[in-house]
C-alpha cells in the first residue's frame, strides 16, 4: 500500500448532517429515536433501550436528513468518539447531539469508513479539536468536514472491510447465541418461580393440585425471606482521582456501565494495591454477583465477575450466605425485579438505590432439593454464555490488533 494523503472527509461524503437541537415528545412505539445510548463504544447499534418518536414528529424530525443504510451516525457532545453504521431496515431519526455522515460510495466503502471512524489515528483527530466547555466537551460540527482522513484505493477498502467483518460476524453471531440461553435461562426461572411449574408441583407434598403443600403463599419447604437473609452484600469504592498512579495497577476495578447481564473478564480501568488499601474498595472472587445501584434505567443490570475485581461504591457485590443460595438463582432473580428497582430509585431524591434497599428485598429461596434440580439445568446454558463470551474476548483483540496494521499498510492484503 503506497503512502496516502490526508485529506477532508467531506471529500468522501455525500453529505454531513446534523441532528434536532430538542427532544420530542416521547411515546411508547413508533420510530427510533437515536441517542448516544444506542452506540456502543466498539461501534453496534444497541437497541435494547430505546426511545421513540411519534408518527406525527417523524417527518419534522427527519427533515434535514432521514438516517439510511451505511450511514454513519456519530456524536459530536459529552460522549464521544461513538460511531455506528446503519443497517438495512433501521427506521428513526437523528437524536440529540447526533451527526450523521453519508458516505460517497463511489469513493469510500461504508464499511471501511466506519472501521476508520473507530480507529486510533482518527480518535487522535477528535482528540485534538475537542472543545471544553463548562458542562460537556464537544466537537464543533462546523469544521467536522474539514477533519482529515487517510484512505487506500476502493479495492483496497473493500477487501480490509471484509477481513475485518468475518471477525465482527463471528463476534455478532455468538452475540445472537449468548442471548439465546440467556433467554433460555430466564424462560425456565420463569417458568418454575414465578409460575411455580416446577417438577413435582403437580403433587407430592410441595405443592398439589388442590393447594395443599402451600405454606404462607409458597410452597412447603421453601423460605420467605430478603437479600440479606440468604445473601452477603457489599459495596465498593472510587481510589482518589487525585492520585493517577492509583489507576496505573492491574486490579480489575469495575463500573456500573460495564455491567451488561453477563460475565466480566477484564475492565476499563485497573488500579494498584495501594489504591485498595487507601479506599473503600475490595476484592471479589471470581463468581460474586455485581448489581448496579445507580444510573436511572441502567439499576439493577446484573454481572458475574469471571476473575478477581473491584468495583466503584455504585455496584453492589453479592454473595451466598446459605448453601443453596446460588448466584445463578439471583443474577435471574434481579431480572424479575429491575422495573420495581428503577421505579423505587425515580421516588427518592436521587436517580439510585441503596444497598441497604438491597438487602431489604424480598424474595422467595426455593428449598434445597429444587435449587440443586434448578442449578443443575441452569450452569449448562452459563457455562455455554462464558465460553462464547470469552472467545468474543479473543476475537475482539485480534481484530483491534488487526485493524491499525491493515490501515497502515503494515499488513498487505
């Protein structure tokens, strides 16, 4: 690959546009109305929190552009260095503080546009014409145009795309698989806890069909009780942002944003011995159940850690304080309870709960010989979930590795 040229990415685009300046109004159904929570940080589109717009708003929302497939959406304020490409069938509109590029496809490829968009040469460019403001940093989109890229020849773009696409749809197609058993899982807590369709409720002495084997609204054997009858809970903590050297260890230190239903290998940040010793926060062991007190909808995402971390005072860390008080059991347990959790922390003066809230929960422990029947089904389908997981792990850092070598030239394809 010869030396390129940097050049403006206007120079690529068919046109840049910016979003709506407001919010309308909200309703349940209707088009997607696009915010930066609905980009990942490696570039998916993520809806499974979105908002919406009515029919009404969406032709006055979509005046000045009208989102296509392989456009590319950015942010341009608070949260940065967002991107993601449209995918066929996506009906919405610009959210607030949205951009959004159209690339000429005559001269770049959608896809390896987007691959650029995410890497660190053009994450340097932002870096370098952010502007600080009072309240949030933003990129001026008036000179957006002008922010210079370097792209090889169309046959090169095309086949650097689709290197690294296989990689992304291996990633997306276990993505798709993790849902599923994580859908099992939750159909089958469901179906045996909240229904009470467990085996042996047909009779036996649990529970008969002319009720009797009920005890207190719930089965014979089983136990009423709350969080902290059954689990140990603990909070974390935030080492001094004073002390950078803090930040500087190999501790996993884990975020509410990071807890995503699933397991945790690694984090974001990772701090020092010392950073431990001069704050609140603790190490887990592998297996503790993090649940997040804070962050208005994100309130009560469950994680399990899959190796020794901390975590921030917004996480909550359980662990079993009986034998048969599996994890397993609370992290779908969390998952019935998230809008009551959400709900409680919109009725107190701030967006979050307590872990003293926490502990109050309360919640119905299944007697021995079912939870084990129970875990039993359930370990599989987690098992199956870590696996995939930590081979997106991998393939996520080839790819990451890949993509500056395949865009330098350093690796000819």
């Amino acid at each position: 690959m010869t030396q390129m040229e940097r050049i403006a990415i206007s120079r690529y685009a068919e046109g840049i546009y910016d979003g709506p300046h407001a919010t309308p109004k909200e309703v349940d159904e209707g088009p997607v109305f696009l915010g930066v929570t609905n980009v990942t940080e490696d570039g998916r589109l993520d809806l499974s929190d979105v908002k919406h717009i009515s029919e009404e708003d969406f032709p006055r929302w979509t005046k000045r552009v009208l989102p296509q497939k392989d456009d590319i959406v950015f942010s341009y304020e608070a949260t940065l260095h967002r991107y993601v490409l449209i995918p066929e069938g996506f009906r919405g509109c610009l959210g607030r503080r949205m951009g959004l590029v159209r690339p000429d496809k005559s001269k770049v490829n959608p896809k390896y546009l987007h691959y650029y968009l995410l890497s660190k040469e053009w994450r340097a460019v932002i870096e370098s014409n952010i502007i600080s403001g009072a309240t949030v940093d933003r990129i001026p989109l008036k000179k957006f145009p002008e922010f210079p890229v370097r792209l090889p020849d169309l046959a090169t773009q095309r086949r650097i795309a689709s290197i690294l696409s296989s990689y992304d749809e291996l990633i997306e197609n276990n993505r798709k698989r993790i849902k599923l058993l994580e859908r099992a899982a939750r159909l089958l807590y469901t179906e045996w806890f909240v229904r009470l369709r467990f085996p042996g409720h047909e009779g036996g002495k649990r529970l008969r069909p002319d009720g009797s084997g009920v005890k207190d609204g719930v089965p014979e054997g089983w136990e009423k009780g709350t969080i902290e009858d059954f689990y140990h809970t603990s909070s974390g903590g935030t080492p001094s942002r004073s002390k950078p050297e803090y930040y500087e260890g190999d501790i996993n230190w884990v975020k509410t944003q990071e807890l995503n239903e699933d397991f945790i290998f690694d984090t974001e940040e990772k701090i020092t011995e010392m950073a431990i010793s001069n704050s609140s926060a603790k190490v887990y062991p592998p297996n503790t159940l993090l649940v997040s007190m804070y962050g208005g909808t994100n309130i009560g995402r469950v994680a399990i850690l899959a190796n020794p971390a901390a975590c921030n005072q917004a996480c909550c860390a359980l662990s079993p304080k009986v034998e048969h008080a599996s994890i397993h059991f609370a992290f779908l347990f969390f998952g019935t309870i998230r809008e009551q959790l959400i709900g409680i922390s919109q009725g107190a003066a701030q967006t979050n709960i307590s872990q003293q809230i926490v502990k109050g929960l309360k919640v119905v422990l299944p007697c021995k010989d079912v939870i084990k029947d129970f875990t039993g089904r359930i370990i599989p389908l987690f098992d199956q979930m870590r696996t995939l997981q930590a081979m997106n792990q991998q393939l996520t850092r080839a790819r990451d590795l890949l993509l500056p070598r395949l865009m330098s030239g350093k690796v000819r394809v």
